[in-house]
C-alpha cells in the first residue's frame, strides 16, 4: 500500500512538472495579446507609417476630437478632446509583399487638451495606456513629449491632420 502511494504520488508530481514546463514552453512562444484601452471604440481621425521607428500607427479620437475634426475646429481643439496614437510594429503581409501591415503590438500614447490643467504644455497632458488604464506622465517626460511637438505650435502642437480635414 505505501508503494501504491508513494508511486502515485510521484506519478502526480511529475505530470504536475511536465504540464508546467510544457504550458511555460509554449505561452513564452506567444506574443502577449495587448489590453486596449477606452480608444478600441474611437473613430480614426488619420493614420500614418513612422519611417524612423518602423511603426503603423492609428490616430484616433475620442467624440469631441471627432466633433471638432468634423467642424473644422482644431485651432486650437477644445478642452476634453483626447487623440489616441496607437502603433504596431511594421510587417510585411505575407499574401501580398508590397503591402506593409500592422505587426506586433507597440503600444498606445494619449494626448489629453486642457488648457488649464496643462498650460505649461501648450494645453496637452500627455500619456500612455499600460494594459487598459491611460496613465498620465509626469512633468518631466510630459515636457519632452512637449518638446517634440513645438514645431506644431500653429497646429495646437498637433501633428496629425484629420482625413476628414484633407
């Protein structure tokens, strides 16, 4: 009988070990599906295919970036209005190589407009979706988002031009 138990319980111990070492083999094998945040329902204000990075990326945005898109109202863009950046790593489409399409998952940046809340930053707060949750940066990586979109002061320090606007 205590050969019996001591046999089933090795026996149990190492199908536990097989199955664990097979499960960690094969999940590290699969890329980690990203948990997109509130954006997933946001309609796209443009779309654009970052040479420098090698990123496809979806610019969307929330309804009252959609209004003022629409409108013809972006100078500057109402407070609340929120532009998502959503990016993917470049791969070419396997069924059709002169076509560049979205691959793994990047990430997703914000740009939030409040005029008061940001004003150090030209009205933006920026910040980025970790899993589902939008986390604001702090001041000092918010200034050098900031930075980068000096140049676009006279769009509101936007890059993106709506397609709907084109």
């Amino acid at each position: 009988m205590k050969k019996t138990t001591t046999a089933a319980c090795l026996l149990a111990a190492a199908t536990f070990m097989l199955t664990t070492t097979l499960h960690a083999e094969t999940s590290a094998d699969k890329p980690v599906k990203p948990q997109h945040g509130e954006y997933k329902d946001w309609l796209t204000l443009s779309v654009s295919h970052r040479l420098d990075k090698k990123l496809v990326r979806s610019i969307l945005g929330n309804d009252i970036a959609i209004k003022a898109a629409r409108e013809g109202k972006m100078k500057p863009w109402p407070d609340g209005t929120i532009i998502a950046k959503v990016g993917w790593k470049e791969k070419i489409d396997p069924n059709w190589p002169q076509a560049i399409i979205p691959g793994e998952f990047a990430g997703a940046e914000a740009m939030i407009k409040d005029s008061k809340k940001f004003a150090e930053t030209g009205g933006w707060g920026f910040g980025q979706w970790v899993d589902a949750k939008l986390v604001m940066h702090d001041k000092e990586k918010s200034a050098t988002c900031f930075a980068c979109h000096t140049p676009m002061k006279d769009a509101d320090y936007v890059y993106t031009v709506p397609v709907m606007q084109q």
